[in-house]
C-alpha cells in the first residue's frame, strides 16, 4: 500500500482529496504549509483529519515564502513585470520543500486538490487537462518537473466541482461550505502597490505617461500600480480609451496606447521548462493568461535558450513577468516568462 501525504490547505478541494485518497486505499496523512497567515486553516484542516482518522503535520514554511515567493513577486512587480507568483509558489513550496518533506518521512506520493490530471507518454510523466475544463489548473503547474510529476497524484482529476462540494457535505467537512480562494493568498485584498511598498520599503514614484513616440501624456502615480492592457484607473482622461501599453522602469515612464497597439504576433518567453514527452514541431496551442483559452502558435528555441513563439493569431496585451503556457493534444507540454 502506497504511503501519501496530502497538502491539505484547509479547503474544500484539498479536504475531499484526502478522503477520495483513502478511499481508494492509500495510506493517507495530511499537512499543511503554514505560509502567510493561514492559522486558522491549518485547524479546519486538522479537524478534517482529525474526522477522517489520519495524522496530520503542519509544516512552518513562513521564512522560505517569504525567500521563494513573496520576495521574488516584489521584485518583479518593481521591475515593471506582473508575476504569478503561484507557479512559483508550486515548483519551489507545493512541489518542491513539500515534496522533500514528504520523501524524508517515508511516503511515496504526494497530492493536492488541483484540477489536472497525472498521464504518461512514452514513459514520462506528464499533466493532463482536467475532465472539468472550466476549472482546470494546469496552467499554473507549468514549472514543474519530471519528477516532481512522477511523485504527485491529483485525486479530484475526472471530478467536477459539484461532486466535491456533494462529498463535502455528505460527510460535514468543516470546508464543506468555504468560499473557493480567489486573490493571491498573501495580498487578499488585491491591493499589490500597498503589499510591495511595506514588505520592500520601496516607494513607487510618480513619473510621465508617455505615448509610444516619447511624448508625454500626463503624469502617472508608479509604475507598480498599473499593468500592461489595462484602461481603467488611469486617472488621465482622453478623447478616446487609452491603455497601458508598456512600462520603462529606467526612464519610470508608463507607456499609452489604442487596444490595436496592444496585439501582438510574436512573444519571445525565458526561463523555458518544457517536458522531453514533446518534440517541437508543428502547431500548438498557448495560454498567455489562466482564464484564456490556448490559441494556435508555432514555436521556435532559440540560442540563447529562449523560445520564441509565434502565434496564428495576434494576441492581446502579452505582459512581461506573465506564463505563457503551452498545450498539445490537451496535455500540458511547458511554457515560459513572457519576457
């Protein structure tokens, strides 16, 4: 019987995981990451075990959040990108010091309630999209690896979220009625200029809209409150929409434009991890945001490592700092840093 540790975050979906788990005869613990605040869940996930009859653990992670996930979220958005830090957040915390946890105390697996699926092609481990496309969460497992693959089951993969809420409820998990996660866990109130103003002490500064031939537009209130594609918030009013276009850190200028300026063809991505499952050929599709769908693209490495993406169809507002995130045949082949 495989041993396997549940990352169980307090919540409806990871709750339910666990009990599909011992259902179909795993050995199954529970653990939760304390990462930023979320006390309180880690007893509602403790009273889940605690009803199902398993052990539970609790991981303090705080420290290392903060080094792997918030800092780097900070940086980027300092450096005029807009980061996802849960990508990050599952290869380094998730996927990575839970996976190590687990394999040091003797389990085989791990599991979350994310909505993917676990395959193989030709002997690689690989991710599939989930039954329940509307809720599928592959997009941000994108930087894992092989092996991390290998060492993680999804145990909600063919379940549609009403079956869960269903199960939830038969058996009075405490999580049974908690409203899904929508923000970033550690800025809920989705204000990111005021969470990276107090955790870096770095103070954004007024500069110039401009347009795209440098000239200036108005005056913008930092660089960290705008992104790239957005209209609304501006504070500047013009006879016609304007948006975000671009921003140059160096010269702190925001750049403004029309919504045709917006789509592109081509995006060039870093930090490229893509599965051996895959040759790269022919047409796939990419995901430039997670409630997107996958539009046509072909691909291209290049020297320096990069990869090139050129797609069908022009894409609107690609934002640095953002996944790109590529698709084949319904499984999930990799992506990159839209750079």
């Amino acid at each position: 019987m495989k041993k396997v540790l549940g990352a169980m975050s307090g919540g409806v979906d990871s709750s339910v995981a666990a009990v599909v788990l011992a259902r179909q005869g795993y050995e199954v613990s529970g653990a939760t990451m304390l990462l930023s605040g979320n006390e309180e869940d880690a007893r509602d996930a403790k009273l889940t075990c605690d009803k199902l009859g398993i052990p539970h653990f609790t991981l303090d992670l705080k420290d290392k959040f903060s080094e792997l996930v918030k800092d780097p979220f900070s940086r980027s958005y300092l450096d005029g990108e807009t980061p996802n830090p849960c990508v990050t957040c599952n290869k380094y915390i998730k996927f990575g010091l839970f996976l190590d946890f687990a394999l040091e105390h003797g389990f085989d697996l791990i599991a979350t309630g994310h909505y993917v699926k676990r395959g193989e092609i030709n002997g690689v481990p690989v991710i599939q999209c989930a039954d329940d496309i509307k809720k599928d969460q592959s997009y941000v497992l994108w930087q894992l690896s092989e092996f991390q693959i290998a060492h993680a089951v999804f145990p909600l993969s063919g379940m549609e979220k009403s079956e869960v809420r269903r199960i939830a409820e038969e058996m009075d998990l405490v999580s049974a009625h908690k409203s899904d996660s929508q923000d970033i866990c550690f800025v809920p109130d989705g204000n990111y200029a005021g969470f990276i103003t107090e955790s870096t002490g770095v103070k954004s500064l007024p500069g110039s809209f401009v347009d795209a031939n440098g000239n200036i537009l108005g005056r913008h209130s930092g660089i960290i409150n705008y992104t790239v594609g957005q209209r609304k918030g501006l504070g500047i009013a013009f006879g016609e929409p304007r948006y975000v276009l671009s921003k140059n850190v160096a010269e702190n200028t925001v750049v403004l434009g029309t919504n045709e300026e917006l789509f592109k063809k081509t995006v060039i991505l870093r930090d490229v991890n893509l599965s051996s499952a895959f040759v790269l050929e022919g047409k796939f599709g990419v995901k430039i945001r997670y409630a997107h769908a996958a539009s046509p693209a072909s691909l291209e490495l290049c020297a320096d490592g990069c990869l090139k993406v050129e797609f069908d169809e022009p894409q609107r507002a690609p934002a640095p700092g953002q996944s790109a995130v590529i698709y084949k045949d319904g499984y999930l082949v990799g992506g990159g840093i839209i750079k």
